[in-house]
C-alpha cells in the first residue's frame, strides 16, 4: 500500500513537472507562432472548443493532394482483403511501401498543416509519421475500437484522411465533443472504455461519428477528446493517420514514437526536406535541447 501510494506522488510529481515545462515553452514561443488564413484558423478554433474539425481533400485544396492519392491508389490495391489470422482487426502497411510512395509521407510535413498543428500545440511541432491502415469488418472491440484519451503529452494533433466511403457500418471514426469531459473525468482510472461504461455518462446521441466519402479529412485531438474507431460491419475501412505532438512530449509508447519507419529509413526520406521539416522528422534530436523520448510498453492501434 506504501509503495502505491508513492508511486502515484511520483506519477503526479512528474506530470506537474512536465505540465509546468509544457507552459514555459508555450510561453517562450508565443511571439514565433505562424500567422494563418482564416480558413486554417477556423479550424484551430474547432480542436480548442470542439476537440475535433471535419473537412475534405477538395476543400483543403492542398498542393501534395493529388500525389497523396496516387500513391495510396498504388498501394491500396495490394493490401489484404482479409484477416491473415483470426484475431487480427488491422493491417498496417509496412514501412518499405511506404518509402516506395515516399509521398504519402511528405504530404504530411507540408507547411500549412505544420503551422496548423503548431498554432495549435503552441510549440514547435514534432511530426511522429504515421499509420496507414486498413481495419477488417471482423466485429472486433477491441484496442482503440474502445473509447479511450491518448496520453503521450498535453495536445496532440492527428490528422485522418479516409481513403473509402465510410458509413455508420464502416467503421467510422467517432468522438465525444470537449464540453463533455468533466462530466467523464470519472474514467481516468484505466485506459479503455466499453460503450456500455460510456453511454452511463454521455447519451450516445451526444457522439460524434464522423461518416464521409473516400477523400474525408478529419483534424482530431486525441488527448483531449475521448475517441475510438467504431467496429466495421458491413465492409473494411482504408484511412491514413498522420500524428503530431510536441518535442518533449510526456510519453509515446514505443512502437509509435517514430512509426513506423528506422531512424535510418527516416534518413533516407529526409534528404530533400527543408531545415523546418528536418527538425520535425527528427524531433528528439532538438541541439543543444536533445530529447530522449520516454516510452511506454508497446501497444496495438
């Protein structure tokens, strides 16, 4: 009981530690942070009051849109149709395709979604790759289709971009808006949550499933909304996931931190990025502020 309850002074000590870190960096950055466009500002504004904003491709009109298609188009195709085994609820595309359509990646170091994601943050941005997915209509709960918080550091930012038409049985992606989470503060005691233990606290009419044609983009904060990827009935759901946080993040568990390619694979996709990107990609190695992440046991996503 003793060593319980000083490990949780201890867990609380370095959470107050890095909470008052977190602050005086937002504090020393405030005066470098990107003026953005209206639109982009709308949206930085959502993820502060909603946790979450939807929009697509075509709206964004993004330079690197039509090669972020191309290249999935080429590898969509050769993605499993099914399960390879009975237990599997997601399939992640491995690190060599995607340095074969190295463009899937660079599309998320563009500069206007980095100054979105560090407008939000309030911190220089660490881009932590990301996961391009296909996830079985197999009725699986499990893992993130629970409702869950993301607890890797104080905001994070990830981006989801569908590449199927997604529908209530598809396997949407699904959240509680922010207003809610005094009211759920009571599930802060584990990590994932059943609808059941969920729809006691908020209605499951107050949840937000986010459905839309192939080409739907979805700005989410996973620490501060309660999430999950709803289970896939009728067919399987294709989406990317791009991931953002700060430099000194909390903890990242340790499949993710640089996921999910080597430093040396990361070396081999950098070479013709700019100094602002570089620094981004390789975000633990911050000079004279070195960083070395703090990693939690693996984890399925």
């Amino acid at each position: 009981m003793i060593n319980r309850g000083l490990r949780k002074i201890a867990r609380e000590t370095s959470l107050l530690q890095s909470s008052l870190s977190y602050q005086w960096r937002v504090f020393q950055h405030l005066k470098k942070l990107p003026a953005l466009s209206p639109i982009d500002l709308h949206i930085v504004e959502a993820l502060r009051k909603e946790g979450a904003f939807i929009t697509s491709l075509d709206a964004l009109s993004l330079p690197m849109n039509e090669k972020l298609w191309d290249a999935a188009k080429a590898i969509l195709p050769n993605n499993p149709k099914d399960p390879a085994f009975e237990d599997q609820y997601v399939y992640h595309v491995n690190s060599a395709k995607l340095i074969e359509n190295s463009d899937i990646f660079l599309w998320g170091l563009q500069d206007r979604l980095l100054d979105i994601a560090e407008k939000y943050l309030s911190v220089p941005v660490a881009y932590r790759g990301l996961f391009f997915q296909k996830d079985f209509a197999n009725k699986q709960q499990v893992y993130t289709r629970l409702w869950h918080k993301d607890p890797e550091d104080h905001r994070l930012i990830k981006i989801a971009v569908y590449l199927s038409d997604v529908d209530s049985e598809s396997g949407p992606f699904e959240y509680i808006p922010k207003h809610f989470n005094a009211k759920l503060s009571s599930l802060k005691r584990k990590l994932l949550h059943s609808d059941a233990e969920v729809a006691e606290i908020v209605d499951p009419s107050n949840w937000a499933s986010c459905t839309g044609l192939a080409g739907t983009v979805i700005f989410f904060d996973p620490h501060h909304v309660f999430h999950r990827g709803k289970v896939p009935i009728k067919s399987h759901r294709d989406a990317i996931f791009f991931n953002y946080h700060s430099r000194q993040p909390i903890q990242v568990f340790s499949d993710h931190w640089n996921a999910p390619f080597s430093t040396d694979e990361l070396l081999v996709l950098s070479k013709t990025l700019s100094p602002r990107q570089k620094e981004c990609v390789f975000w633990w190695e911050n000079g004279s502020e070195s960083f070395q992440p703090k990693l939690m046991l693996e984890t399925k996503v």
